[in-house]
C-alpha cells in the first residue's frame, strides 16, 4: 500500500447516470456539471434543431435524434473532490454499452421519471448493478409535473428492484402545485421557482420541517406531505451505510432536472455517501487502488470523436497507481509497449492534457488499433482485468457497399466500429460479404449513419437468415486448437469471425444449436464473449 496515494484516492468519486429514454438523465447530467461549476450553461435536450445541444451529447445523430447513444464521459471538482461522471445511453439497443460502463464505475445514479415509476429499462440495468453490488442513488424526476404520489412510488421501487428505499428530501406537492422538497437530513425546505436558466443558487430556504409558517403559505400541499414524512419517520428504515455501498439499499431524492432544482442534494449525497475506488479483482490478484504501480483496464473505444482527425481514443479507468503522461505501460494482450504523450480527461467532446491520473479517473488514450475492449494496462505485470461483457447479438444483417469503389473504406469503417463495440461485426469463413450482429434496430441505423457521415460509405443493410450466435472455444484436457480446428473446417458455411478474430457458430434456429452442441461435445459454446475470451487469453499466455 502508498499512504501517498491514498488521499487522492479517497477524493475519487466515479459514478454512472441510468435510466429508461427519457426519464431526464441527461437534463441531470447537464446540471451536474453546472452545480459543479464545469459549465455556466446547460445545453437543450429538448428540440432536434435546437441551437444548443447537451454537452454530454456530441454525435451528429445524437443531435439530430436528440437522444443519446454513445456513452460520455465527463470530470468535474465539487468540493475538494475529482468528480468522474459517465453518462450512458437510456435506449435499450445500445444497453452493452451501458452495461460495460456500469464495470468502469463505483456507484450509480439512477433517474426514475415520477409519471412512469419504474420502467423496462431501469429493471434490466439495476439487475446488472445488483449483481455487482454497486451501491445506488435514486433521483425523481419530473416532480414539477402532473406525476404518481410520491408513497406510491417509493413502494413501487421497493418492490420492483427488491431495495430498501430512504427518502432524503421529500416533496411539498406537485405539478403546478409543487412548492419544493424538504431536506430530511438537514431540517429544511428548498422553495420551488421554475426556470431553465435561473440561478441555482437564488433557492429560497426556510429551516425546520414543521415551521408554522410553512401551512399558511403552502396549504393542503404541506399538510399532506407532513403527514407523509410524519409516517415516514415511524415506518421508514435507517439510512444504513454499509446496505446502501452493498447495493441493498438506495437514498431517494425529489426534484425537477430541467429546472435546476433538487439537483445540489443530489451532488452533495454523491460526495458524501458514494464510495472512493476500491480493490478490483484480476485473474490473478487483487488490485488495491492505492498500490505504487499504475494498472488500468480498457472499458470503452470511441472513434472519430474528433471528425477532423479521425481519432480513436481509449478510455480507461484507472484501478491503481498513479498515471504520469509519457509513462511506459504494457499491453497486457499483446505485450506491446506504450509511451502515451498525448493523454486526455474529458467535459464530453471538449478535452485536456492529462499530466497525471490515480486509482477512479477516466483518461482518453489516442490509438490507432493498439487498445481494444477489455485491454489491461500495466507497468509491466501480466494481469487481466474480469468482467467486461460482450454479449451475443440478437439481430443479424448483412452489409454491403452502395458504391463498389468504396468497398476498402467500408471494411475499415466497420472494423473500427467493431473494436469500437458500437455494433457487431463478422467475416464468415465462407463468404466475402460481412456480417452484422446487434442487440437492437437502432444500432444499425446508427452504423449507417456513421458509415455515411465519418468514412463517406454509403452501405445498404439487408436482412440475414442468422438468429442465433455464440462464440466456441475447447480445452486443453478435450483436444484444444486442434479439435477446434476441426470444428471450424467442419462447419465454416456457418462459422465466422469477430472483431477480435474469435470463432463464432451462426445458426438461423435454437433447435439448430442443440443438435450441433449434442454432435460436438468437447466444444463449449458462450453466450458470453468475456467467457470465451480468458479462454484464448490463458493460451496467449501458454
């Protein structure tokens, strides 16, 4: 252990921003950082052609669609403490994405829209934070408009996600009658004034949860909700620190994002309560955040951030150490060596130098190829960070080139946004036209459009007869490359390759797999690229 590094390692906050589409994650992140101080003012989210865009979103399509579908990545400074904020996609067909930045961070801030409750989404990314044990906060949102009682929801939450829930603001009505939210931790009222642009810090407080004044000037919107914190201070459990960093329970704040308002509670509970970088687990040792030798582990690969350089760029979350631009870091993978001079942290597409980094931060590494998805970095020990998920896809389509001339620039684009992980890409064994795989429709819209717009191909996607993919390895003790081997050459009208070049068995039914597993049984089939990968890392290694 370093009790060098240890301070700057407890000032660590690195977290993510989940939800359904639309429930205003993206509003929140935006204020975030204006509460912070990173930005003086918020983008609109609202209207496609608007003049603004939000900061977290910088694709073209992005501002076109006005949704998010890239993840960003964002660090600010509130109070003495270095902020690491990655905004995530809410769509579920960019949900992979989602799903490997949620092993990059420490804890997780959950948007709830008050009109809907909780939404298919928001299920399927809690289900992954639970079973990582990532500690979670809940923000309501929307509270200015016509919305579920505020009971009903934090029941509904309770039930649906199988967490405790501890309120720590509660709100004094809603829709046109929400006069604000009561700070149950501080014994005082923020007063509710709507406004995009107003000054976060104009907020009227008045001290006290039961102030005199309070009925006089609310009504019955305080009268109902005193009765609810009164019911709540009997039934409610204790905030409980050690459940809540377990992921087992979730303080639970009120507000309106768009507003500027509630979002100051929410800042200040992730400065308090969020946990600073922890050990992570390698194949072979625990990783302590504070250790002298820096490691880190590829989470992310966004290319063309930057449409005039055609960059590419690494994210990595540091998981020891401290980084020092121009430092000699090992390629884990493929035992190259880098000397990153040119090293990024990121307000979303704007960027800076990066001298130095420690255990929790985010930093960009410009590449060009060297870094793909799941690369470990180190001083120099062979280690391998776990975890990082690549799923099998769940739609199939063939791609080709519109214009034949432009067949070279279309299989660079698509290799690039195959190591990127914005979509799937296969070379069958036994046919010369790629293969797309995708969990959803709209990551296929995206790669044209980004086909089109950043490598200038325009590529006609077409349906495929293939349903079902998983990738296949075999063991050492069942025959190994060679029987693999055998596999490949016994099957290549329907094996192909992916971006990492693991073999992959395509097949048009489920019932086509089964009786292919029952003929091939030394060979194992993954769902599960992760699998599959420490599979051939460990006959890398051998």
């Amino acid at each position: 252990m370093s009790t060098e590094l240890t301070p700057q390692v407890r000032r660590r906050r690195t977290f993510a921003i989940i939800s359904h589409p639309d429930a205003g994650k993206t509003t929140l992140t935006e204020k975030l950082l204006l509460f912070s101080g990173a930005i003086q003012i918020a983008g609109s989210v609202k209207a496609r052609k608007a003049s603004r865009h939000a900061t977290s979103d910088w694709m073209e399509i992005e501002k076109q669609r006005g949704i998010s579908v890239a993840s960003s990545v964002m660090q600010m400074e509130y109070r003495d403490c270095v902020i690491n904020l990655l905004d995530t996609p809410g769509h579920q067909d960019f949900s992979e994405d989602t799903y490997r930045v949620l092993t990059a961070v420490d804890a997780a801030l959950m948007v709830i829209d008050a009109a809907n409750g909780v939404e298919p989404q928001t299920r399927r990314l809690l289900q992954v934070c639970r079973a990582r044990n990532t500690p979670i906060l809940t923000f309501v949102n929307k509270m200015d408009r016509e919305v579920q009682e505020p009971l009903a929801l934090m029941d509904e939450i309770e039930r649906e996600l199988g967490m405790e829930v501890v309120p720590f603001t509660w709100p004094v009505g809603m829709g046109k009658s929400f006069h604000g939210v009561m700070d149950l931790r501080e014994e005082r009222m923020r007063v509710f004034t709507p406004g995009e642009d107003r000054n976060h810090n104009d907020d009227e407080i008045l001290d006290g949860l039961d102030n005199p004044a309070y009925a006089e000037r609310f009504g019955m919107p305080y009268e109902q909700a005193q009765g609810e914190i009164e019911l709540l201070t009997d039934a409610a459990p204790a905030f409980d620190s050690e459940a809540f960093l377990t992921g087992r329970q979730t303080p639970m704040f009120f507000g309106s994002a768009v507003n500027n308002f509630g979002v100051r509670e929410v800042l200040d509970a992730l400065v308090d309560l969020a946990p600073a970088p922890g050990a992570r687990a390698s194949l072979q040792r625990e990783v302590a955040p504070d250790e002298k030798k820096f490691t880190g582990v590829v989470f992310k690969i966004q290319a063309n951030m930057d449409p005039a350089h055609r960059d590419r760029i690494a994210f990595v979350r540091v998981a020891s150490g401290h980084f020092e631009r121009g430092m000699r870091l090992k390629v884990v993978r493929s035992g190259k060596e880098l000397r990153p001079n040119t090293v990024v942290s990121f307000l979303s597409q704007r960027r800076e130098l990066l001298d130095e980094a420690f255990a929790g931060d985010i930093i960009g590494i410009p590449n060009h190829g060297v870094l793909q998805l799941g690369d470990t970095l180190t001083e120099g020990e062979s280690l391998q960070f776990t975890g990082l998920p690549f799923f099998a896809p769940e739609m199939f389509r063939t791609v080709e080139v519109a214009d034949p001339l432009r067949s070279k620039q279309l299989r660079a684009g698509l290799t690039q946004l195959g190591e990127e992980g914005a979509i799937q890409v296969f070379r069958p064994v036994a046919s010369s036209m790629l293969l797309l795989g995708a969990v959803g429709q709209l990551q296929f819209e995206v790669v044209a459009h980004r086909l089109e717009h950043e490598y200038g191909v325009k590529a006609r996607i077409m349906p495929s007869r293939f349903q079902v993919a998983r990738w296949v390895t075999c063991d050492e003790a069942d025959g190994g490359d060679k029987e693999l081997k055998r596999f490949i050459d016994g099957n290549s009208h329907r094996v192909a390759y992916d971006a990492v070049d693991a073999p992959t068995v395509l097949v048009e039914y489920a019932p086509e797999l089964r009786a292919i597993e029952a003929n091939w049984p030394k060979i194992k089939f993954h769902a599960l690229r992760e699998h599959a990968g420490l599979v051939f890392q460990r006959q890398l290694e051998g």
